[in-house]
C-alpha cells in the first residue's frame, strides 16, 4: 500500500487537518531536460520538492530538498505559482495526516551533483519535455509541470 494517496474533489478524501506550506522545483539542464524523480512514497513521478522548514526561506528549502531528493545542487531562479487547491488532499497513511495542498512551483539551474535516488526516490533522471505526457503522476504534478511548459509571463495562483 502507498504510504502517500493524493484525492482531488473525491467525496471519500479524508477532510484535511494540516496545512504545510511546501516548495517544488522544476530543475532544467543545458539540453532542456527536467530534473524528475520516481517517488518513492507512491511510486509516481513528480519534481523535486517538500515542506518548508520553520527558519529557511522557500528558497532556500527548494534547493536543500532537490538537493536531498535528487543529489544535485541548484540554483533557484524563479517562481512559476503558488497551488493551494482545497480539492487536493495528500493523505499519509503512516500517520493520519490529510493535508490540503500548498506548494509554491520554483524554477531552478543546475550548478553540481549527479542524479542520485534517496529514501525519498527510487529513480532520479534527466527527462526530455517530450517523455514527461508518459510517465506516471498525479493530476496536481502534471498541472504545475504543464503551467511550467506555458512559461508563462505571470505567476499562476489558485
């Protein structure tokens, strides 16, 4: 059993009782390839990221979490949204916790390390944009993913 479940607008999601606001980081390399990870929680496929810590910056958490998760070191260079969608639940069954979604979406440079997996991931690759429609992820994943690909002018919110 997954130790992660991810609901969106599923009346049987558990009702949440935390908030924790998080980070994700979509790192691009020189050959425009997407830093990605096999979560190793559920199994799905997401970009690095995680909760900010009490006394580190988004920023600063961006770039301690691609660094735990993926082994490399970046550079945070932007923000793509902030997603704080009451119609996505993330239910960890070790412990009961149902968390609404908070995640602000970073962009970010590589500058050292090579991909390797962690308690937190099975597999860490450099994938090419036009693999990423067939790997398996949640909804929300594949939402920010695609709001990077817009590049848009503005940041998204929700």
């Amino acid at each position: 059993m997954p130790k992660r479940i991810d609901y969106y607008d599923d009346p049987t999601a558990p009702p949440a009782n935390s908030m924790v606001p998080s980070v994700n980081v979509v790192v691009e390399n020189e050959a425009s390839e997407i830093l990605m990870i096999r979560r190793s929680d559920n199994g799905n496929w997401a970009v690095p990221g995680g909760a900010i810590d009490l006394g580190e910056s988004m920023s600063q958490a961006g770039v301690r979490e691609t660094l735990e998760e993926t082994g490399i070191v970046c550079e945070i260079t932007g923000v793509v949204g902030i997603y704080t969608d009451p119609k996505h639940i993330i239910f960890y069954t070790s412990n009961g916790e149902a968390r609404q979604e908070f995640s602000i979406l970073l962009t970010g440079r590589q500058r050292d390390g090579h991909p390797t997996p962690s308690d937190e991931s099975t597999d860490v690759s450099w994938i090419a944009t036009s693999r990423l429609a067939d790997l398996p992820m949640d909804r929300s994943m594949r939402r920010r993913i695609d709001h990077y690909l817009e590049r848009p002018s503005n940041p998204y919110f929700d």
